[in-house]
C-alpha cells in the first residue's frame, strides 16, 4: 500500500509539473491534483492493461510508440472522469501531460524501486 500512495504522490507531482510546463491543461485546486493521481494510479492498474491488450497489434508494429497514444487516453479519461481537471489544448496537451507524468515516474520509480520502498544508496569508500 506504501508503494502505491508513494507512485500516487509521484504523479501528482508530474501532473502538477505539467500545469507548469504544457499549455492548454489546468488542475483548479491542490485537493484535484492529488486525486487526479490517485485516479490515473488506479485507472493505470485497471484500464491500461486492457488498453494495451487491445491495441497490441498497433504497439507491435509501431515498436511500442504507440503506448504513448494509449497514456495519452488514460491522461484524458482522468480529465474526463474528475470534475477540476482540464485539457484546453487537445491531443498534444493530453500527449505532453503524459510525457512528463511518464517522466517523473521514471525517476521516481528509478528511486522508490521495485518494492515500493525508498532506496537508499551508500557510497563508500
């Protein structure tokens, strides 16, 4: 569960990250970025993986570009389901949304780690 809410927190921080950098996308208050988090949390443990089942022929043959497509629908059904969370801009602000929440949950997976459990890495010497 620790695991869980620490990816939710990380998401929350890629979208809130992405009201700052991509135009056409706005989140109203603190409260809505949080459950857009833990709704693309969610909607990413149930719905993607059928999405992705469905369109694995299209993955396939686009070299797995088209998982970009699939997050981009997942980032617009969160916007569609939660009532604070816009996409002005279309597409390609669904689509840049997606590649900075992908981002930052790379990094933050890169720290956090398979278990759910922050890594804590010791150098010496």
């Amino acid at each position: 569960m620790t695991g869980f809410i620490l990816r939710a927190c990380i998401t929350a921080l890629g979208l809130w990250l992405a009201t700052r950098v991509v135009s056409g996308i706005r989140i109203d208050d603190p409260t809505t970025i949080v459950l857009a988090g833990l709704l693309l949390g969610v909607v990413n443990a149930i719905v993607r993986p059928v999405a992705i089942l469905l369109t694995l022929p299209l993955t396939i043959l686009s070299l797995g570009f088209f998982l970009l497509v699939v997050n981009t629908a997942m980032v617009g059904l969160v916007a569609a389901m939660l009532p604070g969370f816009h996409i002005f801009g279309g597409f390609w602000s669904a689509f840049g949304t997606a590649f900075v929440v992908w981002v930052t949950g790379w990094v933050g997976s890169a720290l956090i780690g398979p278990r759910g459990k922050i890594d804590v890495f010791v150098r010496r010497l």
